[in-house]
C-alpha cells in the first residue's frame, strides 16, 4: 500500500509534462512568426525584384 501511496503523490512526471507542453507552446509560436515574417519577405523582395525591372 505505501508503494502505491507514494506512486500517486510522486509529481516528477508531472514537471516533465509541463516542460514538455511550454516547449511545444513556444514552437507553435516560433512557427507563427516564422511564417509571417516568411510571408512579409516574400512580398518585400517581389517588389524590390518589379521596381528593379
């Protein structure tokens, strides 16, 4: 019963779950970004290339 008692308050794996979620928050927001600024590049360097034609 104790090895069940002290299974159940153990939160170890609680922390590596947590970590694991902030890690995956800030890659879904780096990707956000990533495309954004991807996009706004993109539109910025087509009208470099049409004004230099």
């Amino acid at each position: 019963m104790s090895l069940i008692n002290r299974f159940v308050k153990d939160e170890s794996g609680a922390t590596a779950i947590e970590y694991g979620l902030i890690a995956a928050l800030i890659a879904v927001a780096a990707i956000a970004a990533m495309t954004t600024l991807g996009e706004k590049l993109g539109t910025t360097f087509k009208a470099v290339s049409d004004k230099l034609q």
